[in-house]
C-alpha cells in the first residue's frame, strides 16, 4: 500500500516537476518536457497495475482460490502492461537511438528492453501454469 501511494506521488509531483526543471534547464531541450512525462507516467502507471493485481492475486492465495478463473484476470492484467510498458519502451529506445551521440543511453534502454521481455515472457509461462493448474484442479473436483 505504501509503495502504491508512493508511486501516485511520484507520477503527480515529482516526474512533472523533474521534466518542467529539465526544460528551464535545457530550453534547447524543452519540447521533450511533455511527451518525458507521459512516457514516464504511463511506465508508473504499468507498474501500479502490476502491483494491484499481485496484491489481488495474494489476497486468492489466501482465500485458497488461486486455481480458479478469477486468477487469470489478474495474470492477464500483469501480462498485458508489461506488453504495453515493452511497446512504449521499444518505440522510445526507437527515437532515441536515432538521436543519440553516443551509444550508452541506447544500450541501457536495450538491456531494460530485454529485462522486460525476459519479465513477460516469464509471466506467459507463469499463466500456463496456472492455466494447467486450474484444469487439473478443476478435473481433480470433478471426479473426487
């Protein structure tokens, strides 16, 4: 709950108040001001998805209902923005790439960029899992 609320506070207050610095500083630079902060916004934003349906998740561990259909929303939920934080990160690591100097900035997006995939695609083995899981489950009822 304390990371949640941190994280609000981080999307209303700091990232728009980092990017407004960011362009008195660099005024040549100001015109990024606000597609950086609907960027990083949308990223915080994945992120408190990801931790609202963990948090639901956890709450079906305990109510011992995590091999039912109610579980797959919340899988699905957690798949589908790491897909949407990946889509924004490769068209962003896209333009920055092209307007780079020098190549660090454009390796260290690819390695987040990889970190998220190898992240999704665990999740996606993750779902099967349970998918399987919940069909055996739901077999197991069915014949006991």
């Amino acid at each position: 709950m304390l990371l949640f609320a941190l994280l609000v506070l981080f999307q209303v207050m700091s990232l728009p108040g980092q990017f407004a610095y960011m362009a008195e500083q660099n005024p040549d630079m100001a015109y990024l001001r606000w597609p950086m902060t609907a960027i990083t916004v949308f990223w915080v934003l994945c992120v408190q998805v990801v931790i609202v349906s963990t948090w639901k998740l956890l709450t079906l561990v305990r109510d011992d209902r995590i091999f039912s259909e109610a579980s797959m929303v919340w899988v699905d939920a957690i798949v589908w923005a790491i897909a949407a934080a990946w889509v924004v990160l490769g068209g962003f690591s896209l333009y920055v790439a092209f307007h780079a100097d020098d190549p660090g900035l454009p390796l260290l997006l690819l390695l987040l960029g990889m970190g998220l995939t190898v992240l999704g695609l665990l999740m996606v083995v993750m779902r099967e899992l349970l998918r399987q899981a919940t069909s055996l489950r739901t077999d197991l009822e069915a014949v006991i």
